[in-house]
C-alpha cells in the first residue's frame, strides 16, 4: 500500500516540501511501529508543468484528459489501487491554496468522472504561510473540499485541521517545532485510520 504526498510549491525543497517530507517521514515511522507495510512517495509539482482545467469534458468520456501536459504521466501513479492515501502540501498564497495545487485538483476530476475512483481513500492536508496565522486552516479546508467531492476520507492532525507550519518562523521554518509536530501528527493519523478500517 501506499501514500501519495503532492508537493504543491512552486519553489523546489522550501518550506512545504520539507513539512511534507517531515509528514512522510512520520508515515513511515508509525507504519513500521504497528507492523504495516506502507510506503510513501512524493510528486513534487515544481517539476512538472500542469494546466488548469479546460472543462473539455474528455474525461467524461474515460479516464483520458485532451491536455497534453505532465498530468497525464500522473494518471497511472494516482490510479494505481495499492494508493490508499494522499497528502497535499500547499504554501498559502493569497490566503489560500497556490495556482499549482488548485490545478491539480481540478484535474484531478477525471477520476471521479470514472467511478470514483479516490473514494474511500485517505486524504491530509498540510498549509504553510509565510505568516503564523496567514490563512493555513482556510488553505487545509480548501483542499479537504475537494476531497470530499472525491469522497475521500478526510483525516486531520488528531488535533486540529491538519499540517499548519510557518514558512518565515524568525529562525528558519525548520524551527517551527509546532507546524512540524501537526505535519508529523496528521502522518501518524493517517496510518492510525489506515489501520483501523484495515486498508
Ligand atoms: C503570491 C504569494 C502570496 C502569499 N500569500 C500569503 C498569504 O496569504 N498568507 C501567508 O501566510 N503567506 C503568504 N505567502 C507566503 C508563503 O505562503 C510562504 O512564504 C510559504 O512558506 C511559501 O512556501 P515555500 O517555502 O514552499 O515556497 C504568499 C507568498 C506568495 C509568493
């Protein structure tokens, strides 16, 4: 089995692909703690160049998107029925998720156009602002939107929303101790979930 993080910045190894790594990394603790066999990969959007939605209505059709753009190397690995969850990390831009990882939601229609098929599969959030309280909780709860229009399982950090880090802490974001305990939490949550519906 395994869990899909998307790295939504458009800025490679800064603040949010390292909560998403230090969620991650807490996944694959707390799996090989309860003994359960879970690996972790990341899709890091910076490498990849993906549209936003044309509304072609293709997908409609099957699992097919007209647009000829790294999306479509995605369909496989998303598809793939040993995923059992997936985490997006979005740095809050404008107090809310960034362009990247709104387009990848949006694109990410075409599996629910063909038998929903992220249904009943795990679904994590994680938001980094350049400010404490620059709208995380908004950015986390924009994206658990759309994976509830995949009717995805939504899991939060055991506490609160989920990952809510701060990418311009004073000393650096990899001193912000309590946006990394709420990304490592919402990792530990997933594989909790995981193991009591037996995934
Ligand atoms: C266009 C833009 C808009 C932003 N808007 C917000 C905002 O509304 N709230 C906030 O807290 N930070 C905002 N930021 C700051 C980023 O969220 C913050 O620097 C974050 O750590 C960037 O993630 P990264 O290090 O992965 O690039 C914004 C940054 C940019 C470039």
């Amino acid at each position: 089995m395994k869990i899909i993080g998307i790295s939504a910045s458009p800025r490679k190894n800064q603040s949010t692909c390292c909560m998403l790594e230090q969620c991650l990394d807490e996944v694959k603790l707390a799996a090989d703690a309860s003994g359960k066999s879970i690996d972790v990969e990341t899709i890091d959007l910076v490498d990849l160049k993906i549209h936003g939605c044309i509304s072609c209505d293709a997908c409609k059709k099957g699992l097919i998107c007209s647009q000829d753009d790294d999306f479509r190397q995605l369909i496989p690995k998303l598809a793939d029925p040993e995923v059992l969850g997936i985490i997006v990390a979005s740095p809050v831009y404008m107090g809310c998720m960034s362009s990247q990882a709104k387009a990848f939601i949006d694109r990410s229609v075409l599996f629910r156009r063909n038998g929903f098929m992220f249904r009943n599969k795990l679904g994590g959030a994680i938001a980094v602002g350049g400010s404490r309280n620059g709208g995380q909780e908004l950015t986390i709860q924009a994206i658990h939107a759309g994976m509830m229009i995949h009717d995805m399982i939504i899991v939060g950090d055991g506490d609160h929303f989920g990952g809510a880090a701060w990418g311009k802490h004073p000393d650096g974001y990899k001193a912000d101790s309590t946006g990394i305990t709420t990304a490592r939490n919402l990792g530990k949550r997933m594989v909790e979930i995981a193991k009591m519906m037996q995934l």
